[in-house]
C-alpha cells in the first residue's frame, strides 16, 4: 500500500471471507498482527460535504477555505477560514483541516463501523447514543430565577387554595407559602327536566 501513490508503507489491506478478523494471520514464516481497516471520512470536493463524492454530488459548489458558494477554492483568497461542515466553531478552519468536529465525528462513526462490524446506519446510531445532543435550553443559561406556582381547587367545601414556590436558580429550596381563600357559599343553579 503506497501513500497518496508515493510513499511505500508498510500496511497491506486484506479482505477475509469471515465477518470475525483473526487476531494474526502468518505469512511465510512470520506471523502478522491483524487489525481492522478504518477508511477516512468520505468528503465531496464539490460541496465539500460528507458522506459521498463529487460523482454524486446534488449540492452547489462551494469553497473548501471559506464556505463560499461564489467561488471554489482554486480562486480563493479569504485570509480568514471557514469550515461549510460546523460554521463558525471554536477555532477558525477550513472544510478540509482534520481538527474539524465535523471530522472527527464522521472519523468516529467509521471507526465503530469498522470494529463492530455495523453498517453505517448503525454505527450513526451508536454514536448518537453515545453522544446525546444538547438543546439550546441546556446551552443557555438561566436569565430568571424560577418561580413554580400550583393552584388547588375543591368546588364542595367551596375552598380556593393556591401556593406559590420561588426558587433561586443556586439558593436552596425555600418553603412554600399557601394561602387559603375562602370562598362565600353561593346556591347551585338547579336544571329543570321536561
């Protein structure tokens, strides 16, 4: 196996007719460690996306340097990157940088599809559970304090009870305070029958 057709490695990719990889196979005389093939993420050089190839790319063309769909990235000359994959993230990079998160998930899910042997429908899943996602009301913080309020209302002793419960976002809890109305006693509306 050759590097960018260029450098001669000392890797040989093998394809065993089993599901399970041995853990050593021997060659000549010399046994040879065995371990799973992990392919890199596969990127579209047009859309600059994962998951396919420019052969079956339906996205618009756009710049692997700046997320620009104006230009490709030949005719670039932005100073400041952006990756078209996770927007603006920590540290500005381009489509193409292997630090990207975008990256290093996609990197993720094909190392669980190459070690557990799952499709890649599956390893997306065990990733994702793995991985859960946070909701933009996790992310925010909490500008109010909270305030619960619960009301109470029993018709036949004619008794109105609400309490109200103020929760500081960091104090302990505080006990509620309940208020009793009582309401007059009113005659019920009779329906006549015909």
């Amino acid at each position: 196996m050759t590097k960018r057709g260029t450098v001669s490695t000392n890797n040989i990719i093998l394809t065993f007719d089993s599901t399970d990889l041995p853990s050593e196979i021997r060659v000549g005389y010399v046994k040879v460690r065995v371990r799973p093939f992990v392919p890199a993420p596969m990127r579209c050089f047009r859309c600059q996306r994962f998951g396919h190839t420019k052969d079956n790319c339906r996205g618009r063309p756009t710049c692997s340097k700046c997320a620009s769909q104006d230009h490709t990235d030949e005719t670039c000359d932005s100073e400041t990157p952006r990756c078209v994959n996770c927007g603006e993230g920590q540290t500005p990079h381009s489509a193409y940088d292997r630090s990207c998160p975008a990256y290093v998930k996609e990197k993720e899910i094909m190392t669980i599809k190459a070690t557990r042997n799952l499709s890649f429908k599956e390893a997306r899943e065990v990733y994702n559970q793995s991985h859960p996602k946070t909701s933009y009301a996790q992310k925010v913080p909490l500008q109010t304090p909270l305030q619960a309020v619960a009301a109470r209302v029993d018709f036949n002793h004619r008794e109105l009870t609400v309490c109200s419960l103020y929760l500081p976002p960091v104090m302990p809890l505080l006990p509620a305070v309940v208020h009793h109305i009582q309401t007059p006693n009113k005659a019920r509306p009779t329906h006549a029958r015909a």
